[in-house]
C-alpha cells in the first residue's frame, strides 16, 4: 500500500480510506502541497498530527470540496 495514506487493518481493501498523508491530500484536491499547506494555515482545512506524522481526514477534504463548490451561470442565457 502507498506509504502515503492511512494503512488499512490487515489486507482488507473493503475498509474505507479514512485519512492519508499530505501529498496524497493534494493530489486528491487538485492542488499543490504548499496551497494545501496555505490552506491549513488560514484555518479552511484542519489537519491531525500525530507526532511527526500529519493526516488529512478524508471527509474533511470533501466537506471542504463542498463548502467551495459552486455553479458557473451563463450570463448570456
């Protein structure tokens, strides 16, 4: 398993992905790892850090995607 994300108990892939590592977390996002660090910092998305590990919950990042989702109008129509 990429050494990126949260390890999953054992070999069972039927457990959902709960959290994974910061570069995976950008990635998924779309965005660079310093916007996600930017991000973290201005306070939009929490992180957890256990020792020197730091995780993003997975939900977290789609609360996030949701919260900032919106709906380009077409001003001609």
């Amino acid at each position: 398993m990429d050494s990126k994300t949260i390890y999953r108990d054992g070999d069972d892939e039927d457990l959902p992905l709960i959290a994974v590592r910061p570069d995976k977390a950008a990635e998924m996002l779309g965005i660079s790892r310093t916007s996600l660090e930017r991000l973290n910092k201005a306070g939009e998305i929490p992180r957890v850090k256990h020792g020197n590990k730091v995780f993003y919950r997975v939900a977290t990042l789609d609360a996030w995607l949701a919260k900032n989702e919106t709906c380009d109008q077409d001003s001609a129509a």
